[in-house]
C-alpha cells in the first residue's frame, strides 16, 4: 500500500508493507519507521492516507519505499486528492483510497503502528463491481517474498524497479 501525509505543508508518500486491517470495525493499521519523513507529519497532523495502487504503478511503489521524502520532494509524483477534510492526499492513480483520522498508535522496536479511523473511501467506478470495490479489476500490487505480484505473477523486485523512473536519477 502507499500511504501518504502532509509534512511541511506538502504532500509526501511511501510504500507500506506492514499494514491493513486492525479489527471488525472501520480502522486502519500501519507500521512506520520511527525515522520516516512522513512519521512525523501523521504524528503532527493526526491523518493519513492508504492507497491501493495497481500493478501500473509497480515502479511509483518502489519508489516511494527507497527513496526518503526527506531527501525527495514526491509531492509530484501523484495527483493528489482530498476530500472535505483536507488533512491528508490520497492518490488519484490509485483505484481504492482511504483517508485516516489517527485514533491511536504504539511504539514497538523503533517503529509506530498509527491506528486510524476510516472516514472517507473512494473507488475508481471502473474497479467497482455491484457497488463493491473488485479485485479483479483493482488489480492490486502484493508484496510476498521479496516480489511484487499481482493475483496472476511476479511484476517485480523490491528496491528495484523505481530506480528505472527518470525522477530516481535526479
């Protein structure tokens, strides 16, 4: 998943492999690193981002996960949506986006779980089947085994496949 935040007034993203559901009801978990850039923006603003990206976007992913926003403005990587709220961007490019109120956190061994309440969601209509977002159609990017996959096969190596975007030379 990508997760994006607003730090110094700016968006900024990077790939989550350590996340998902947290319980039966509308709550978020992922795991940062305490020295990620955008740690600090969530712990500031209380919001985050989770974005499922498509197999398309298997580079912008990788990306996101080498390259620190500290050292990268990624704030042009995406086209960044927001809802009402404003608090944090969630990513056009991605079919399924989920914007996150920090309900609570736990610091474990050098790393933040933020728990957050869902409070808004949007699907791409073309990734919507009988009003339900669709697998199939999301064809989302899995981690596993140090391959990204997606539900057919491998589409590529971790820590490698963003360095081929032209932005990873800059």
């Amino acid at each position: 998943m990508l997760v994006g935040a607003m730090v110094n007034e700016k968006p900024t993203y990077t790939t989550v492999g350590a996340g998902g559901c947290a319980c039966l009801e509308p709550v978020l978990c992922v795991s940062l690193k305490n020295t990620h850039y955008i740690t600090e923006g969530i712990a500031q603003t209380g919001y985050f981002s989770v974005n499922i990206p498509g197999v398309a976007l298997v580079k912008e992913v990788d990306f996101c996960g080498i390259v620190s926003g500290r050292d990268v403005d990624k704030s042009d990587l995406f086209t960044p949506i927001f809802d009402a709220a404003g608090q944090a961007p969630m990513i056009q490019e991605c079919p399924l986006n989920f914007l996150c109120k920090v309900c609570d956190s736990k610091e474990i061994r050098g790393f933040t779980m933020f728990f957050g309440d869902i409070v808004a969601a949007f699907a791409d209509e073309d990734c919507v089947t009988e009003g339900q977002p669709d697998p199939i159609k999301i064809d989302p990017i899995i981690m596993m085994a140090l391959r990204y996959c997606s539900l057919e096969g491998v589409v590529g190596r971790p820590f490698t496949e963003g360095k081929t975007l032209e932005i990873y030379a800059d």
